[in-house]
C-alpha cells in the first residue's frame, strides 16, 4: 500500500509539471519569446496557448492511464481483467 | 428548401431521437436516477461527459469570443480543457472508490459533518443555478433566430423537452441522450469547419488549415494580424490581456473545471476506479476534437467578417446581416453618414457592433455553405445547450432529494418516496430554470464565467485535501470553504454589481480579474484550511480509514446503496 501511494504520487508530480510547463509556461509566461519561433503559419507560444497545450492534456491522461493501470496489476490492485 | 425547414426537419428528427431514448432508458430506483445504475461503460461516459461538459457556451460561444479576442481566448481554450487532467488524477479515480452518489456526499462523509454537507449543498445549488440559466437562454436564442419563433417560446419548448428525459430517465435517461448529444453536436460543429476550412485555405483539417495560406500564398494568420493593425484593433495572436490575468484565468478556468459538481458527478456512473480513469481520457479526447477546431473557426470567420462587410457599401450588405440585425445582434450606425460601414477599433468612430455569440451560427452564412449546414449548426447548438441542462438539473435535484431531504431532513424516507422527491425536484428545477431563461437576470451573462470561479473557490481545495491528507479536518475544511466562496462572492460582486462600494479596472487587487479570482479564493481556501486543521484536532479513526481505502482502486463494488 505504502509503496503503491508513493509510486502514484510520483506519476502525479512527473505529469502535472509537465501539464504546468506546456500551458502556463509555453502558452502563457514564455509565450512571448516563443512567438518568435514559427512553424508555418503559427507562432509557437500562440500554437501552444490554442493547440498543442491541448493534444499534451489528452496524452497525459493517456498516459496516467496506461502507468496507474500497470501499477494497480503489480500490486494486485486490478479487478477484472477482461478489458 | 429553405434554412427553416430545413432546421425543422433537423431539430424534429434529433428531438424525436432524444425522446425516443429516454423512454427506452428510464429511471427504476433511485440508483438509477443518481448513477445510472453505475454500469455505463467508459466510452459512454466519456461521450457523455463531453456532452455534458459542451455546453451552449462552448458551442456557441467559445468560437466568438476566440474570434474576438484572439490571444485573449487562449484562457478558455486551455482553461476549460486542462481542468480534466485535474479530474482525471487528482480527483475521479478517488470519489469513484468512495463510491456515493453526489459531491456533498463525499464532503459531508470525509469531514463527518452535516455543516460541511449543508456548505457543499449550497455551493452546489449556487454554481448549478448561474449556470443552467446561461443554458435555457441558448436555447432560445437558436430557437428565435432559426426557427422564427419567439425567445420565450423557444426556451419552452427546451424545458418541455429537457423535463420529459430527465425527469422520466434520471442520470439514466440523461447519459444515453446525452451520447447522441454528443454525436448531433460534434457532426454540427465539424461540418462547416471543414467546409470553411477547404474553402479558405485548401486544407480540410481545420487545426491546420488555419495555420496555413490563403489564396494569395499569405499565412492567414498573418494576414489577420494585418487587418488588424490597419483597423486598430488589438493584434490577433497577441491579444490585449495581461499575462498575469490570462494566468490567474486560465488556473480558475481549470480548477472550476475540475471542481463542478456536474461534471464530477459523471465519473459515479461507472464500474470501476480504472474505468473512471478511462472516461476521464475518452471525454477530454472528445471534447479536444471541438476545443482545437474553434481556434480554427475564429480564424476563419473573423477574417471572413472583416472582408465582407468593413468599408463596404451598407445598402449592398448580405441577407445575413441583415437577418442578425433584426434579432438585434449586430447594429450598424452610420456615424459619419457616408453609408459605408467602417469597422475599426476605436470606440468613438466605430460604426459596428457584432455580438460575440452569433459566430459560430452566422459563419455557415458568411461563407455561403449550404442551407441544410446552417440548420445542422441550429441542431448542434441546441444539443448541447440541453445535454448541459439535463446535467446541471440533475445536480440540483439530487442536491435537493438526496443531500437535503435523505441525508439530513428526513432519512427514514423510502427508496420509493426518494425517487418521487428526485422527479419533483427535478420539475421545480426546471421551471426555476426556465424562469431565469425567458427572464435573464442582468447577472446571468456576467456569472457563467464566475461559476467556475466561486466552484475553484469552494469545491476543489476540500476534495482534494480531503483525499491528499489524513489530517484535514472538518473545522478546516469547512472554514476554508466558507472563507474561499465568501471571498469569492465579494470580489464578483464588488466589481461585477457595484456592491461593496464597486471599483474599476485599476482598483482590481494585483491587476486580477474577476474571472482570473477564483485562483486567488482557492489559494486562500487551502491556505486557511490546512492552517486551522493543525490547530484543531485530528479526524476520527475511522475518516482516516476512509482516506486510506479510497487511495487503493480495488474493492470497489457496485455503487453501493447506503
């Protein structure tokens, strides 16, 4: 129990700093000098703020998804197994 | 045929399929009127979650207010979708474990009090209710524009429809309408994007194509950039907000997000703590489908609106325009009589005003798409505005029959009385609804935003604490509720109402926002209770059981009657 909260709280720091840097960070505090940068037709902190923080939000609950479910297995956490 | 029948035919057959889905699902215990039973798949969930999430404001707002304010929207956008990574790891996994059927539940259980209950309640009804107003007056705006029909007619109708499933299907009836909600909303959305999009830029992808070039080989963005400048009005990917405010937005956007008792609610209905995880993936992969495609929108339509009409003939003007400008959603006064119609950004000399929230529907009629997409759009908009509804009504009437009347006023109740309790209480809720929807108060427009505020100020700190700590107790918690959502309401109604003396824009404290507070509340929230918990005593042994229990995702069970 102990080392399964551990882990698990260790999955939510690693995930919501990344969370924090690409919205906050990329799409807010640094926008501005990532403006200078472009891909096509977008300004990179302007990407972030209106797309990419978005598509990052999605991988990470994927993500959070796929680690917890690994984790609940090794700890015998899971409860059926026909999905 | 013409855009009306065409709506008709369209709103008739989604209606119909609403009605026919209710009557297939309908409510037999309170279980299912709560929870749906708590066997809904996670792909349903998800689809209904994102339902339940798109309201009225994201359909037709959003898109409009991106358009407007460029940069500035970028708050919404990322406010409204990162909430769920929120919800998906801090907060679903554990009240699914906890396993009860409402948000008060888990506040009045994990701090042992029915003053922690009675305080949830309350911010419960109070956030709810701003909210659903905001929906019913959606549904009557489509109702008048497109299908001719009197605003207060149109919000009848909605509330006739809205009380038939939820009132008959409970959480039930709601989930699986809200699944083809979802569906009718998304197509409606997806389809003139699309169009625009190969239209404008040769790209049917619109997350792209907005990032592409016109038929001039300029990026569009650009371009509007461009317009922007020669017009006056603030650059588009730049936006007028200061980066402190659009910070202290975006977190209160998020955290109200995850703090909503609508959308928590969602995450009961399923079988399992994975599974709970899981929707919370599937519902923001289905709303990011709509979320990355309104930037796209803005795009197009603002840049759209400023070719056709700015520095143009007023007698030559489309019939579009002049249809909104019979609703009264865009005005044009020709200040300088020289019958042109000039667009600039300076507010003395500007000759129009377009309301941000016609965007989304005009812009199919902007850009000439087919007369069956412009009521596909209508459909849309009304799906979403009465999935949001449904879910919001559902919070209230449970608040009512299961928190108030179960669990404090009168719990000897029997199941059967309860589920009569749930349907009544539906019914007023309904009416209260419709009431604020034919009569908006001035203080529905300014308080939408301001629900995810006063929901970040009171709801998320509590949840979280109560599953992040064992030693949170109910004098804290309650104390940080009380002082997050007191705080809360006197910065929104000092400089929202006037109250308290008013303020303007330079009396805002650190430059923040009233929309941008809610972080401010929430910081002061957690502050205030982790404080007064370390002077008071420890919880009980057994509310340090629960915390542990709801930490591991086994022993779950079927959402257990109580």
């Amino acid at each position: 129990m102990k080392s399964y909260w551990k882990t698990n709280l260790r999955y939510l720091l690693i995930l919501l700093i990344i969370w924090f840097l690409v919205s906050f960070g990329a799409g807010i505090l640094f926008r501005e000098s990532l403006d200078t940068i472009r891909i096509g037709g977008f300004k990179l902190g302007f990407w972030f703020a209106q797309q990419g923080s978005i598509y990052v939000f999605v991988i990470l609950i994927f993500a959070y998804i796929k680690l917890m479910n690994t984790l609940d297995k090794k700890h015998g956490y899971n409860e059926d197994t026909n999905d | 045929m013409s855009i009306q029948t065409w709506t008709w035919i369209l709103v008739g057959i989604t209606f119909t399929l609403y009605i026919g889905i209710a009557i297939w699902s309908r409510a037999s215990s309170t279980k299912d009127f709560y929870v749906a039973g708590g066997g809904v798949s996670p792909l349903a969930n998800g689809l209904a979650t994102a339902a339940d999430w798109m309201s009225a404001a994201s359909f037709i707002s959003m898109a409009g207010i991106i358009s407007f304010g460029g940069y500035d929207g970028s708050v919404y956008l990322m406010g409204w979708t990162g909430g769920y990574v929120l919800l998906a790891l801090l907060l679903a996994p554990y009240l699914r474990k906890f396993g009860k059927f409402t948000v008060p539940d888990f506040i009045g259980d994990r701090y042992y009090s029915n003053t922690a209950r009675s305080v949830a309640v309350f911010c419960a009804l109070l956030v709810s209710f701003t909210y659903v107003a905001g929906q019913m007056r959606g549904v009557g705006l489509v109702f008048s524009r497109f299908l001719e029909v009197d605003i207060n007619t149109g919000v009848m109708i909605g509330m006739i429809i809205v009380l038939f499933y939820a009132v008959l299907g409970g959480m039930k009836g709601i989930t699986y309408t809200q699944v083809a909600q979802y569906c009718v909303l998304i197509f409606a959305f997806m389809v003139p994007a699309i169009f625009i999009s190969i239209q404008m830029t040769n790209n049917a992808i619109p997350q792209i194509g907005f990032g592409g070039v016109d038929e001039n080989g300029v990026y569009l963005l650009d371009k509007l950039d461009q317009l922007h400048r020669e017009l006056g009005f603030a650059e588009y990917t730049s936006g007028s907000k200061s980066t402190l405010d659009v910070f202290f937005i975006t977190a209160a956007l998020m955290v109200g997000t995850a703090g909503l008792p609508h959308v928590i609610v969602r995450f009961f209905t399923v079988k399992k703590v994975a599974d709970a995880r899981k929707s919370a993936g599937w519902a923001l992969l289905f709303i990011a489908i709509l979320y990355t495609t309104a930037p796209a929108i803005a795009v197009f339509s603002r840049t759209n609106l400023i070719e056709t009409v700015s520095n143009k003939e007023y007698a030559t003007v489309p019939e579009w325009f002049k249809n909104w400008e019979t609703t009264g959603l865009i005005e044009f006064n020709d200040k300088n009589g020289d019958g042109k119609i000039q667009y600039i950004g300076d507010a003395s000399l500007n000759e129009l005003t377009v309301d941000r929230d016609i965007m989304v529907l005009a812009n199919p009629e902007i850009a000439n798409l087919p007369n069956w997409v412009i009521a596909l759009v209508a459909a849309g908009g009304l799906a979403a505005a009465l999935s949001t509804a449904a879910g919001l009504l559902l919070v209230i009437s449970s608040s009512v029959s299961h928190d108030l009347i179960k669990k404090m006023i009168k719990p000897s109740i029997s199941e059967k009385g309860e589920l009569v309790a749930a349907r009544l209480s539906a019914v007023v809720a309904v009416c209260v609804a419709g009431y604020f929807g034919i009569h908006p108060p001035d203080f529905v427009a300014a308080t939408v935003a301001l629900a995810f505020g006063l929901a970040a100020a009171s709801f998320f700190p509590a949840i979280v604490l109560g599953i992040f700590s064992k030693r949170i107790n109910k004098e804290g918690a309650v104390a940080g509720m009380v002082v997050g959502i007191l705080l809360m309401l006197f910065y929104m109604t000092k400089f929202k109402f006037d109250w308290f003396g008013g303020g303007t824009k330079e009396d805002w404290w650190f430059g923040i926002s009233p929309e941008g507070f809610g972080t401010v509340a929430m910081i002061v929230n957690f502050i205030v209770s982790i404080v007064i918990s370390k002077f008071t005593a420890a919880p009980p042994k057994e509310v340090q059981e629960i915390v542990e229990n709801i930490r591991i995702p086994s022993g779950v069970g079927e959402a257990y009657n109580h």
